[in-house]
C-alpha cells in the first residue's frame, strides 16, 4: 500500500467522523445492551427453573419418581411416563440461556461441554431444590380450582404411569385398603400374600396415610404388587386428621 | 501509564476528542490491513472492509473498557467485519456450529525445532493461504502474521484457547498436505 492509499483510507474515515455519517454511540446503549443481556439471562435461567422443578413434581405426583423403587417393571414406568413437553421446553430454554451465557467471557474461554454441563447442574440442582418448596403444590391446587391466570394445562397435562397410583388410604378393608388420588379418584388397593410393603409394613399403614401402589388395575381395583409409604416426603406431607375430611369409603 | 499508549488515546477519544482517533487509525491501519488481506485470500475490496472496521470502532469506542487491551477490542471487531465481508461473498462456507468448540482438546508442548519448522512454514504459506478454511486460515494468520499468542486469538474470535490451538494445528497440518503435493 502506497502512502498515498493510505492517506486516502486515513482521510476516508476523518471525512466520515467530520461529516457526521458516522456518529459515537452513547454510553447508555451499552449499558442498556449489557443490561438487557444480564436480565435476558436471568429470566431464562428461571423459566429453566421453574421447568425443571415443575419435572421433578410431575413425577413425583404422579408417582412415576417412585418407580424405580419397585424395580426394573417400576423403573420403566418412571421412563414411560416422562413429561416431554416440559422436557423439551427446558431443552429450549438451556440452549437459550448457553447462547446468552456464551456472550460472557467466563464461558466463552472454556468448551462448550464445560458452561453447558455448568447450566445443566445448576438447572437440576436448582430444579430439585424448588420442587421441595410450596410453591407448586400451592399453583397445583390453585389449577384444579381453576384459578390461575394462565400455565394451568401444565398441572393438568401431567402424564400419569399407567402402573402406579399414588394416593391417600381413605380406609381399611384388611388386608385390602381405599386409596384416593389427587384428582379424587377412588382405587381398592387389593392385597395378596405376594404383595410387597417396600420399606413399609402392612400393619402400620393407617388412614391419612399417602402411598404409592403399584400393581395391573381394573377400572377402580389395583392389584398391587407392592406398595411404598410415601407420608412425610416432599409432595406427600401428612396432613392433621381435622383437615381430611369425610373420605372414608364404606 | 504512558500517556500516549492505545488505551489512554481511546479514553481521550471517548471523551470527545474525535481527532485523537486518527492516531488509532495510523497506528492500527498497516496491521488491519495486513490481516485483512492474508485473512480475505483472493477478495477484492479488503480495503472497504478495514474502513468499516476503523467506522465501527469509532461508533462503538463507547463500548471499550480502557483497563483491557485496545488491539484485543479493535481486532475483535476486525474479525466480527471480515466474517460478514466472507458470508456476503457468498464463496467459502461458514458453518454455524462448529464442533471443535464443544470439547477441550489438550495443547501439545512446544518441540524445541517447532520454532525453525515455523519460519520455514511461514515463508511457504503466504501463498497457499487462500486453500484453507477460513476457520483454520484465520488463527494462522494471527498466529504467524500478527504474532500473537494463543490467549489473545482466543479473546478475538471468541474460542476456547484449547479450540485456538487445534485449529493452528490442523491449519498447518492442512497446509503440509498442500504444500507436498507434486505441481
């Protein structure tokens, strides 16, 4: 390049500055960017959340989480019974919240594998952590009466396993007891010597207690092949006598 | 700090001294250009693409942190440029996703005839550059044109360093393929 080519690419630009083609832009336009990025990221990351806590309640509702515990038949109903539009949505939103995060020089630096990995466990973890609040037994009940404003067919729409039935002994019938589920739908939980208590003992399991049965049903009878008392875990608290109301079935 | 490094004479620009970029301009115009042509193998107009680099720069000055380096920040933009120069041809394939970056790749050590093997490549691959992917061209000549290290290639063109360190590999592995061809 000539000395004269470069005057003129010097002088280009000078003549672009002075005329006023091209202009600086303000400081706030940066900030406003860099602010816009920080809660872009932040709200993805709580959608992702709230996606993926709303995973492990599903599941946990449904009664399918408990499936492994009634082994490799259990496990596959855990693996059927999977809620693939939330899992999708939260696919969605972990590549959105990595293209954000990839902005940022703590991610961009190191492999894709590693921020990806990073987003996926804290998503999980986080997920598990918000699933143990109130917050969606309290959204769950507030969509069964019909009151929430929008995101109700995401408690509605939860898949249910088809061999496990997770509910509140109404009464016993021994060895045979009532179960209702939380769409108050009523079973006769059918008890054979070959029935397994999974952590549990038959005798102990009384009224207003929650359970998780898994067995082949008939319309309302389950014949269960095992059963699991899931009183006291997260989505299953026991709740005082005065609050269950007159469920008993004669 | 020396008053008149690119990071204080940025600082004098984003506080209105519009003139101060000049200085900018003279000193970041030679190796812009240098880049421009190595890195836009073939394409005419490599000029018009430095100018809009040098425009860009001037309308987002606002945007550059004085406590980083300035020559990071205004390659940056050079590399952001030529690849919308490259897309717009139309003539090389630039894929979205690129999979070198999704895993770490460990960096071999440096032998100790690495340097020797460099210069005789350097001289060699002036030529061939053209035959590359734009993904392997462009970190070999940051590499070998504008002496820069692995760090700094990676704060320009947004990769893991490890990713950096492949591709020049892979670039020069590319270029002795080439190069060993009979004519």
């Amino acid at each position: 390049m000539t000395e004269e080519q470069k005057k003129s690419l010097q002088e280009k630009i000078s003549q672009a500055i002075n005329s006023g083609k091209v202009t600086m832009r303000p400081r706030w336009h940066f900030a406003l960017g860099g602010a816009l990025l920080l809660v872009g990221s932040a709200l993805a990351g709580m959608v992702l959340l709230f996606l993926v806590s709303l995973i492990f309640f599903s599941l946990r509702k449904s009664g399918a989480w408990f499936g492994p515990g009634f082994g490799g038949r259990g496990a596959m109903e855990l693996l059927m019974s999977l809620p693939w539009l939330l899992i999708a949505l939260s696919v969605i939103f972990i590549i959105l919240l990595e293209f954000l995060v990839r902005h940022y020089a703590v991610a961009y630096r190191k492999p894709l594998l590693y921020s990806a990995m990073a987003v996926l466990a804290l998503a999980i973890t986080g997920g598990f952590v918000l699933a143990l609040s109130p917050l969606h037994p309290q959204l769950f009940r507030q969509a069964r009466q019909h009151r929430l404003p929008f995101g109700e067919g995401l408690y509605h729409g939860m898949p249910r396993p088809e061999r496990i039935v997770v509910g509140e002994i109404t009464g016993r019938q021994d060895p045979n007891f009532y179960l209702l589920d939380d769409r108050d739908e009523s079973f006769v939980i059918l008890i054979s010597p070959s029935t397994k208590c999974v952590g549990c003992v038959f005798s102990d399991l009384e009224t207003g207690d929650s359970v998780a049965v898994f067995g082949r049903r008939e319309q309302n009878k389950i014949s269960a092949e095992a059963v699991r008392n899931v009183t006291g875990q997260p989505t299953f608290p026991r709740r005082p006598m005065m609050d269950r109301g007159e469920k008993i079935i004669q | 700090m020396p008053e008149n490094t690119n990071e204080n004479i940025a600082k004098q620009v984003q506080s209105g001294n519009a003139q101060a970029f000049g200085m900018l301009v003279e000193r970041f115009e030679g190796k812009l250009l240098r880049y421009a042509k190595r890195f836009l193998f073939g394409y005419q107009d490599s000029e018009d693409a430095v100018q809009e680099v040098f425009l860009k720069a001037y309308a987002n000055i606002n945007s550059f942190d004085a406590s980083r380096s300035f020559s990071a920040w205004i390659y940056r933009i050079a590399h952001n440029e030529f690849i919308n120069f490259i897309k717009k041809k139309g003539r090389e394939p630039l894929p979205f996703f690129d999979p070198d970056t999704l895993f770490p790749h460990p960096i071999a050590p440096r032998q100790a005839d690495d340097d020797l093997k460099d210069e005789e490549l350097k001289k060699m691959m002036e030529e061939f550059l053209g035959r590359l992917e734009p993904k392997y061209r462009e970190p070999l000549v940051l590499y070998y044109y504008e002496d820069m290290d692995y760090q700094k290639i990676s704060e320009i063109m947004r990769l893991p360093v490890s990713t950096v360190g492949v591709r020049i590999n892979r670039g020069k592995t590319a270029l002795k393929k080439i190069l060993s061809k009979p004519v």
